[in-house]
C-alpha cells in the first residue's frame, strides 16, 4: 500500500523500509521529544489563557444583557468554551504521554545498545569469548628439552 505525499504521488519514507535495515538513533529521540516539550510548553500557555478568568475569553449576560437570545448565546458560548478547553486538555496531556513514551523508548535503544555492544566485544575474533582484561594470559605450554645423554 502506497500513500501519497502532498499529492506529489510518492510513497510515504518508511512504508517500504526493510525492518533488518531499520535502526534508532536514542540521541534523535531526544530531540524529537525536546521539541514536542517546546510546543507542549507553548500549548501549555495557551490552556492558562483559556482558563484565566480575567483574561475576558468567557461571555456573560452582563456582555450581552439579560433578554432570552443573549442570555442562550451566553449559555451557549460558556458550554463551548468549557469543552474547547476540557478537549485541549486532555489532547495535552495524551502529548506528554507521547514525549515520555519517546524518552522512554530512547533509554531502552540506549541500553539495549550498549549491552549489545558489549556483548560483541567480548567476543573474538573467531567467535570464541575473549577473556576479561584482569586476567592473566594462560602459559602457553614450551616444549621440554630431549633428554641428555650425558647423564
């Protein structure tokens, strides 16, 4: 299944990767997730303007006056509000949710990494383990010498 990009008919980076060539860069992951937390940070400000009930975003009937119309244009303004701010956040908090679990997977990249890497190196060259640096190098056995005959 293709999907097109920007409608340039070209097929979505990633859809035809080969699973064996995919890698994860943890240091990336980072940055992907540092920059969600800037925009989280920003929306973060916009939900406190929303909710800030100085900041004048919330109609009432002293706005408008008291007859029926502007009194259900009030209402009605005040429930929109309240969702469009409950929807904000709870789509905040489902972000942060997604920038933990980005930092989450980069930790577990990272230590999976450095196991595997270790686990390389402690192999040889022909697959045999290679022994930890404190020890000693086993003696290598040296040929005794013929016997003499002038004993």
């Amino acid at each position: 299944m293709l999907i097109a990009s920007g409608g340039g008919g070209e097929s979505w980076p990633g859809l035809t990767a080969n699973p064996k060539e995919i890698t994860f860069n943890p240091t990336k992951m980072n940055e992907v997730a540092d920059a969600l937390q800037a925009d989280l940070n920003r929306y973060q400000g916009i939900l406190q303007q929303l909710t800030d009930p100085v900041s004048g975003t919330d109609l009432s009937t002293q706005d408008l006056g008291n007859w029926d119309v502007a009194s259900d244009l009030a209402l009605a303004a005040h429930k929109g509000h309240q969702a469009t701010t409950q929807y904000l956040q709870e789509m905040l908090t489902q972000y942060q949710n997604v920038i933990g679990a980005i930092r989450k997977s980069a930790e577990n990249y990272a230590k999976h990494e450095d196991d595997n890497t270790a686990k390389v190196s402690a192999v040889g060259v022909n697959g045999s383990p290679v022994p930890p640096a404190s020890s000693a190098p086993a003696s290598t056995p040296t040929a005794s010498a013929p016997p003499s005959s002038f004993d």
